[in-house]
C-alpha cells in the first residue's frame, strides 16, 4: 500500500453522504466558492470549484435536487455587485456540462418557491450568504431559512469547518446534516498525518506574522522532528537571538482581535526552548535576500511600497534601512535537504515576498522539494492561501499530494482545535 493510501485508509468519525439514504432527495451543500477574480470579474483559480465536483456528482448519480450555498469576499452583510457569484455559476456549469440555476438572494419566498420546484438532476446555486449580516452572527431564524429549502444538510466547505456561522453551525440544528467528499478528504490527510505520520516528518511555516502562527508552531513542535521558519517571521525569532535583521518585520507586543496583549518576542524564545526540550530541530533562516523598502507616488497618485537595491545573492546579516525578503541560496539548499529526506512533510506559508519575482526563488526551491519528496513516495500537504497559490504560480501543484482548500480551518487543525462545522456533524454508528 502506498503512503498516500495509508493515509486515506484513515476513517473520519462524522457521517458522509454515503453513510445515509440521499435519494432523490433535495440536498443543501455548503461549499466554498470563494474564489479569486481579477478585475473583471473573471475567476482566476477553480481549484475550490473542482474540490466540489465529487460530493454534487455523487448527488445527482442519486437524482438528488442539489442546492449550493457559499460567501464571497466579506461584504460585511450588504449587497456588493463585486461579491455576486453569477461568475462561479457560468464556471461550474461549465465544469459540469449542465445547467446551473442561480437566485438573487439566498432567502425568502421566491427562493423558496425555486428550491421547492427543482427536480431530481437540477442543480440550483443561491446569492452569496454574507449579504446577510445575520449568516456570520449565526442567527436561529436565518438558519432556519436556510434549512427550509431542503430535506438533508451537507457540509463540504473545509475551508469555512473553523467558523460557526449559520451555514455551517446553526443549520445543523434543522437537518440531517454529513460531511461531503472534500470535507471528508481534509480530515483523512490533515488528522491521519498528525496522528501517524511518516519520519522523519518535516513542518515548514512561512507568512507575515509569527502572532498569525505561534499556536500551530507550538502545536507542531509535539509531533515533528524538523520545524523550518521563513518567510517576515522568521526575523522575530531570528532578533531574539541577536541576529542583525534591519528594517525586516519583527513583532513586538501586540494586541490581538480578542484585545488580549500577545508578547511576540517571548513566545518566539519559548518556542526555541520547547524545540530543545523535545528533541526537535526547529531551524530559522542562516542567509537572506535583502531589499530597501522605498515608497513612491504611481499615476494615480497612491502612494506605494517597492522595493530598491536587492542584493540577490544572499547576505548573512541585514543592513539598517533593508529588510529581508526571501530565504538566501543556502537556507534555500539547507531547507531543500530537509525536505528531501522527509517521509511527511506539512507547509504552511511563503519563504518571502514570492508574488515579486526576484524575491520568490527561497519559496521555488520548497515548492520543488516538496515535489521532489512526493516522487520518492513521501506524503506532502500544502495548506494556507499563499503557500497553495506560490505552488500553482510556480507549477508544482500536480506533483503534491494534497492542497489543502482551507487556509485558516487548516491552521486550526494542525493546532488541534475543534472545528465547529465539523463537530456539529452526525457521528458515526459505533
């Protein structure tokens, strides 16, 4: 059997759409159709789309009546023309080879009467839920709507399983409610490698802000022997050591959302004691590249951050005025080894700035590490909205296991959270 099998041997304890008799019922699925578009509006990745093909396939082979619901952006409970997601029905329609219906609301009786005279085979898609304010305040009475449109509730957003909203927590209390396909595959990866990974089993964690991070850190600390650092956090653990980091970002003291202080210095310290205690390896970055951050005025009169003056052969200390952004050539080559030995490996976050050319190859030579091990029969996972678009930019995304279609939901597993979509789901017989 192969690794990758080993792993999707693993059995979730929640309930899926094969668990119930679904047909020729009418189904709600929660999906996550939060794609990005350009500036016209044209989608410019479907990877979420395509993640829900397998669960409304299925659906349909059982001449079920299939209802989609998702948010788009965070329109903070108004109508925004931006936020409508009649762009995502001509592209499933397309993906499908059928008809897509789509309302212009969510909820009230003309959905109602659409939901209600759809027939077995048809496919109907309802206007992006965060119009409404009451979706993320998960109100009853807006839950219950929802729950009016159909006879069974299926969840197979993962990327939206850490919120309890009124689609993904308070409809529960109103419908049969399972796990889809791509909520089903989420757990099956990111549990079964936690719980029993291959070794040596390497974490990467890249992105701005070690605050953003330090819990899953500490989390992935227990269970890994090699941790890797890149990307701005890095120069938060790398000042606490006296490390020259010059303009780079460091975090001091903040506040978080909860408007609890957070001591990003002393959490960094703690988190090198804990790799020493636990015998793991947790390796920040020996070079870097450098840039000086100059801001400028564009046609349009916005001021803007670009950078000056790269020195792109990797520095080991940063200059005062330069910050550092990306992973110099021998980080890159001892990060590379690291990987390549691993039987698993979980990444989470950018080496630098990868959307700026010169500053991208650090997250080039993960993203073809990660290749790499996936080809000598290792596990890769890929998690976290940055990390996955660096792979698809650079063209690696074929040769990893598994991406991962949840950013946060994702961070908050590997921290061993309780995720509220998923825990509200029907269990498995005993």
């Amino acid at each position: 059997m192969s690794a990758q099998n080993m792993v999707m041997g693993k059995t979730i304890s929640k309930k899926t759409i094969e668990d119930i008799d679904v047909s020729g019922k009418r189904v709600l699925i929660r999906v996550d159709f939060n794609v990005p578009q350009d500036a016209d509006g044209r989608i410019t990745d479907d990877r979420r789309i395509k993640g829900a093909l397998p669960t409304i396939e299925y659906l349909l082979s059982k001449n079920c009546a299939v209802i989609l619901m998702s948010h788009m952006g965070r329109p903070k409970g108004q109508v925004h023309d931006k936020y409508r997601l009649d762009q995502v029905r001509v592209r499933l329609s397309e993906l499908l080879g059928r008809d897509v219906f789509k309302t212009a609301d969510c909820i009230g009786d003309i959905v109602w009467e659409k939901a209600n005279a759809l027939q077995s085979g048809q496919i109907l898609l309802l206007e992006n839920l965060r119009f409404h304010s009451e979706e993320e305040e998960n109100d009853p009475e807006f839950a219950k709507k929802l729950a009016g449109l159909a006879d069974v509730y299926v969840n197979d957003a993962f990327g939206t399983a850490h919120r309890a909203h009124a689609s993904t927590e308070g409809i529960t209390k109103y419908l049969p409610s399972v796990a889809g396909f791509l909520m089903e595959k989420e757990i099956q990866f990111l549990s079964g490698i936690l719980e029993n990974p291959g070794r040596p089993f390497v974490a990467i964690i890249g992105g701005a802000k070690v605050s953003d991070k330090i819990k899953v850190i500490d989390s992935l600390l227990d269970k890994v022997d090699v941790l890797l650092i890149g990307g701005a956090m890095a120069y938060t653990f790398l000042k606490e050591q006296g490390v020259a980091v010059g303009a780079s970002l460091v975090e001091g003291v903040i506040e978080d959302k909860k408007g609890q202080k957070v001591d990003c210095p002393a959490l960094a310290r703690q988190a090198i004691e804990k790799a020493k205690t636990n015998n793991s390896r947790l390796l920040l970055p020996v070079d870097h590249i450098q840039a000086k951050p100059v801001k400028e005025m564009d046609a349009g009169g916005h001021e803007k951050l670009v950078w000056k003056e790269a020195s792109l052969n990797g520095v080991k200390d940063i200059q005062e005025g330069f910050a550092g952004v990306d992973i110099g050539p021998e980080t890159s080559r001892i990060y590379a080894e690291e990987i390549q030995k691993a039987k698993t490996v979980i990444w989470n976050g950018p080496m630098g700035i990868f959307e700026e050319k010169p500053f991208s190859k650090g997250t080039l030579e993960v993203a073809r590490a990660c290749a790499a091990t996936s080809e000598q029969g290792g596990i890769t996972v890929v998690g976290g909205g940055d990390s996955v678009a660096a792979v698809e930019s650079l063209g690696y995304s074929q040769k990893i296991t598994h991406i991962s279609t949840g950013g946060g939901a994702a961070l908050e597993l590997l921290e061993g959270k309780t995720l509220p979509g998923l825990a509200v789901l029907e269990d498995k017989d005993a």
